[in-house]
C-alpha cells in the first residue's frame, strides 16, 4: 500500500497539528461567544474547508446549523473570481445569521462573488470566518471578523489544503518539498477549494 511519508513530501511545517487545535478551539470559543442566542449557520465551500469545519464544530458549544456550497471556476478565460456554482445551500438563509467558513483566503477573490451572492438571500448578518490568511495577495477588501492564521505567501498543504487532490489529510500544514511539485508549478487543479 503506498503511504505519503510527511518527511519526504514536505520540506517545512508552517503549523503543526497542535498549533493549529489550539487556534481552532480559540476560534470555537469566540464566535460561541458572539453568537450566543443567534442560531447561526455555518457555510462552507466544499472540499478544502471539510477539516476545519469539522474541528470548528466541536468547538462551538451553541445551537447552530451547517450548509455546504460546492463550486469550480470558470478557468483562465472567465474574469477572476467567477466561479460556478455545483452543489447549493440546502437552506434558505434568509433572516438567518451566516458565519461563512473558509479554509484560505488569498486574492479574495472567490470569496467576494460568493459573498455577494449570500448577500442577495437577505441573511439577518453575514461574516467570515476563515483559518488561513495570505493578506499579501488579497485583491479586494473583505472584511474578515474571525481569522486563525496569517500565512507567508507560499502553496501549503495539508488540514484539508490540497495539491492535485492529495495531502488534505496531514493533520499539520506544511510547504510541498520542491520534487513533488510538477513542473509546471503549483495549483494546476487551482481553484479545487
Ligand atoms: P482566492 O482567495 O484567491 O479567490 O482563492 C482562495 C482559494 O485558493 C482557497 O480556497 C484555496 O482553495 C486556494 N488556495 C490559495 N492558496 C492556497 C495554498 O497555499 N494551498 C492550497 N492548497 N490552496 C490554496
């Protein structure tokens, strides 16, 4: 049975698995706070956010709900952002208060059309709570309320990131040693969330 080794395909831990509880129950415990008697529901994009989400979940001890969306881009030719849309919310939003999980945020891009997008369901609130950050490429302003961590601007994997699908299920996040990358560079499944 072939097993991914950590210590051959990743050359630096960013984060590890201890880190990165600890950060998650803190996160649990502040939006517990903020949405005490709200009743909110937590959206998720489908599939890198599938680790966080399930972690961020034992950490809330209130009432709430989840919803799950599922998307792909519209590839090079499309403007950025654009993504179209696979799997829906199963839930009507309106009148309700949405806590938009992410795994990543970077250009923001995919984020501001699937926020306005919830927007247009007039949710009684919509905020964004995302565990990983990279503010240096963020192309458009969001306002972000609930962030874990600020990354370095580099393709991590691991806790639910992919590379070509493989990797989400290392349960600390680290950089792709460089003979695992194909030579055409990183992302080549990009916008596989
Ligand atoms: P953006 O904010 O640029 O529109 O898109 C963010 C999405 O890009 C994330 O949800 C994630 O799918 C992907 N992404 C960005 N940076 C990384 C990274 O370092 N590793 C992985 N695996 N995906 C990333």
């Amino acid at each position: 049975m072939p097993v991914q080794s950590p210590s051959t395909v990743i050359s630096e831990v960013l984060l590890t698995e201890q880190q990165i509880q600890r950060r998650v129950r803190e996160l649990g415990a502040a939006i517990s706070a903020d949405y005490v008697d709200l009743e909110p529901v937590l959206v998720g994009v489908l599939r890198g956010v599938v680790l966080f989400m399930a972690d961020l979940m034992r950490a809330i001890p209130i009432p709430f709900s989840i919803d799950f969306l599922s998307i792909t881009s519209y590839g090079a030719q499309a403007g950025p952002g654009q993504v179209r849309l696979l799997k829906d919310l199963e839930t009507s939003i309106e009148g309700r208060h949405v806590l938009f999980v992410e795994d990543m945020v970077d250009t923001g891009l995919t984020l501001h059309t699937l926020l306005r997008m919830l927007r247009a369901r007039d949710p009684a609130s919509l905020h964004v709570c995302t565990l990983f950050d990279k503010p240096r490429l963020r192309l458009v302003k969001l306002p972000l309320r609930y962030v874990g961590f600020e990354l370095p601007d580099r393709y991590v994997v691991g806790y639910g990131l992919d590379y070509r699908q493989r990797y989400r299920n290392l349960p600390f996040v680290g950089v792709l040693a460089a003979q695992v990358l194909l030579p055409n560079g990183v992302g080549a499944e990009g916008e596989s969330s």
